[in-house]
C-alpha cells in the first residue's frame, strides 16, 4: 500500500501531521547557497526531517527554473536519507488516461513519489492510472485553500456542494481501487468537518498553514482523527523563508518545530 500504511507509519514515527512544503524560489535564496535549488531544499530537508511526517515538493517551482534535475535528485535524496518519511509530488495532474499513464509514470518512476495529487475533474478513468500503477497512490483535490475554490467546488448538486460529492466518491469508490486520500484546504474548517463526517478516517493533505493563514485549532478539532493523526498539514513558504540569512535551515527547523509542537498540542490523545 503506497499510502495508507507508509503514512500511519509516519504519523507514529514523528508524532508529527507536519509536511513541509518544498517550493524553492531562487530569488528568495540566501546567499549561502548560491542559487543552487538541490542545496537549498536539501538543507531544509535535513533541518526538519525529524519534524515531520511528509515532504511535499511542488513540481511547478522546479520546472519553471527548469530544475528537474534537481527534483529528481532531491527525491532520491529523501527516499534513501529518510524513508520513513511520505514522499508526496504535488503536481495537480488531471488529464485523460493515456496521458494520465505518463503523468503516473513521471511521478512514481522518474521522480519515486509516493503520492501524488491529481485533480478529478475529467472523472475515473483519468485517476485510475495512478492507482494502477504498482507503487502509485493520489490526494485528490476537493476542497481547495485558494479564494477562488468556491466557483465549482461549492456548486449544489442533488442538494449538496460538489466537493461532498467529491469526496464521497472517492472514499467509497476509488479508494477501492487504489490508496487514496483527499485535498481539503485549512482555510476552510467548517467544510473540513463536513469532509471529515463523510469519509471516516481517510488521509486529509490539508494545505493553508502558515502563509496562507490557516488556523491550527480550527483545522485540528475539524480533521484530525480519534487517534490524533488523520492529516498531512502542509506549511511551506513560512518554513522555508522563516530567514533569508545564514541561518535559514536553523529558522526552518524552529518554524517546524512550532508548527508541529501548535498540531501535536490540539490533537486527541
């Protein structure tokens, strides 16, 4: 199971839903690491590693700096230093099957993601191909931090918001086919309970803390499960800029340190 044991093996490991966000943007790189994406991810990578219980690289930032080397090479980095560690490739990919195959293939054979998130939009059959894939699993998006979110997501059918109807979906049906989890932003608590109600105990990748300014009580007392895991809570960009000086992994690691320290408080033991 490419997701579901790995992570709870992970949540009882670090005692930790942290997942650091790795989303490397040159220009605001400290000088220390001379521009080099690998070296800087890889610092903040061995500063929190024993903080957190998933990595989250953001394709989009190394690609556009055409820095897939490096995200190949941090990867590996992960996979082999902290294994224990979910290795999850947000790359939101939503396309028909037989590109959905060589989206597949890109996470989980290229760069050895365990988990990767894909948009449902276009429906099953764009989706099972990650869940086909021997060591494939997804985080399908639901119910997105961003303020547009609500355009689609929130739309009435059958008389409740299409992200229920999302989520349902998926924890019912494609969970059946292979490990899945759901996408539900922190900056929507209220609609996190309502996620929470519908899919039981299935894994919630809840990005919007931190920068975003999700709310860390909220989030918890509306997602987490009875054992006080039940989440991924991703912070990246108030870990990874926590200082633009020499320091940086240093600040990376406190800023991590109290954001898993502000979860671990709020959650049921």
């Amino acid at each position: 199971m490419a997701l579901h044991q790995p992570l709870r093996d992970a949540w009882t490991r670090s005692g930790s839903m942290l997942c650091a966000g790795l989303d490397p943007d040159p220009a605001r790189f400290p000088a220390v690491v001379h521009g080099s994406v690998f070296d800087f991810c890889r610092a903040i990578v061995d500063a929190t590693a024993d903080l957190v219980c998933a990595f989250k690289p953001q394709i989009a930032y190394f690609s556009a700096v055409a820095a897939e080397a490096d995200l190949e090479r941090l990867c590996a980095y992960i996979r082999s230093e902290y294994p224990h560690v979910l290795l999850v490739l947000d790359a939101k990919r939503g396309d028909i099957g037989s590109t959905a195959e060589q989206y597949a293939k890109e996470a989980f054979d290229r760069y050895g993601a365990q988990v990767v998130t894909v948009n449902p939009y276009m429906g099953t059959d764009t989706v099972e191909p990650y869940l086909h894939h021997p060591d494939g699993a997804v985080f399908v998006l639901c119910r997105t931090s961003n303020p547009g979110s609500g355009d689609f997501q929130n739309l009435r059918v059958d008389g409740e918001p299409l992200y229920l109807h999302v989520a349902r979906r998926v924890a019912t049906e494609w969970n059946e086919i292979g490990d899945c989890g759901l996408v539900v932003g922190a900056t929507y608590p209220d609609e996190l309970r309502e996620v929470r109600e519908v899919v039981g105990d299935l894994p919630l990748l809840v990005p919007g803390v931190g920068a975003q300014g999700g709310d860390i009580e909220a989030i918890v007392d509306a997602g987490a499960t009875r054992d006080g895991f039940g989440m991924v809570v991703n912070s990246s960009r108030a870990i990874l800029y926590a200082s633009a000086g020499d320091d940086f992994a240093d600040a990376a690691r406190a800023e991590a340190a109290r954001t898993r320290d502000a979860l671990r408080a709020r959650a049921p033991r």
